[in-house]
C-alpha cells in the first residue's frame, strides 16, 4: 500500500512537471507569435502604396463606391493622380450628336484629409479598375526596354499602363515613351 502510494506521488510530480514543461513551451510558443505579429504590424506600415492599391480593388471588387485610404504619401497621391488621368473617352457625340467629350478615369475623384497626424484619402471608385499592383523591388528599366516589361505585366498591348518614377516625375510607361526616358517601376494597373 506504502509502495502504491508513492507510485501516485511520483506518478503526479512527473506530470505535474510535464504540464509545468508543456505550459513553458506554450507561452515561449506565445511570446515568439506576438513579438513576430508586432513586428509585422509594425513591418506593414511601410507598404503604403501595396496597401493603398489593395484597399482599392479590394473594394472595387465588393462594389463600393468610395473607399478611404490611409495612410497617404506623395506616392500614392501622385499613382492616384495617373490612374484618374487615363481611361476612355466617352463622347457623347456618337451617340447624341451632342459635342459633350468627357473622359472618364480609373477611378473618380479623390479627396485628401489631414488629420495632423497621417494623411488620408477618400477616392470614388468608378467600377473600372480590375487589378492593381505593385513591383517591388522597384527595379530600372530603361527606355529600350519599357515596352517589353509592360507587355510582361499587362494583359494586353492595349489594356492597361505601367507606372514609372523617372527624372521627369510620376508617370505612365506611354508617357515615358514619349519623353525618351526610363526609370524605376512602381507598379500596374489595369
């Protein structure tokens, strides 16, 4: 009975310890996941454009007609600027033998709010943006080979342009094109 008795003793320590292990892994276990989801929350504010372009074909895809942004650089301003910029003409002429051109974007207009702290941005959704992305790294191409990499990420000749910051500024692969310039890729859309 003696011997019993000290079996259950020895038998409950051991698990007791085994559990005291196994809650030690757990929370070292813990501790590495929630360090590892700081750092990446902290990590993933410095993809703005990345989720600034997400945030918009995201909701695009949903059927949203506005969509807020945040935060906002220059860069997404100025990515935000081109995508309004390019889009089809819609020339009520044709239809109406009206002469009301109007040329219709991406996406519609945007507004910036400043919040003394980050910058942010409604931006009107039009339902024509089907994918935007961005190239990181931001690698150079230069001008003899733009229109070979933007027939590597557009689906079409004719869909669709490729954003480039060059020396000029923010601007389009057909604009670069134009002004005899190569630059760095900064991402897509179409």
């Amino acid at each position: 009975m003696l011997l019993h008795i000290i079996f259950l003793y020895l038998r409950r320590t051991q698990i007791a310890s085994h559990i005291d292990q196994k809650a030690n892994k757990i929370q070292i276990l813990f501790e590495e996941c929630f360090t590892t989801a700081r750092l990446f929350i902290r990590l993933k504010k410095f993809f703005v454009l990345r989720n600034a372009l997400t945030a918009l074909v995201n909701a695009e895809r949903i059927g949203r007609r506005q969509v807020l942004i945040r935060p906002v650089s220059k860069v997404v301003l100025k990515f935000l600027l081109v995508m309004q910029k390019h889009g089809i003409d819609c020339s009520l002429s044709t239809l109406f033998k009206k002469s009301n051109n109007k040329r219709i974007g991406y996406i519609g207009d945007f507004e910036v709010i400043d919040d003394k702290r980050n910058k942010k941005c409604v931006v009107e959704l039009l339902g024509r943006l089907n994918k935007a992305g961005v190239i990181s790294p931001r690698f150079d191409i230069g001008r003899k080979q733009i229109e070979r990499r933007s027939s590597e990420l557009l689906p079409s000749r004719q869909y669709g342009f490729v954003v480039l910051t060059t020396s000029y500024g923010i601007m389009d692969h057909e604009e670069a094109l134009a002004k005899h310039t190569g630059g760095k890729v900064l991402g897509f859309f179409y």
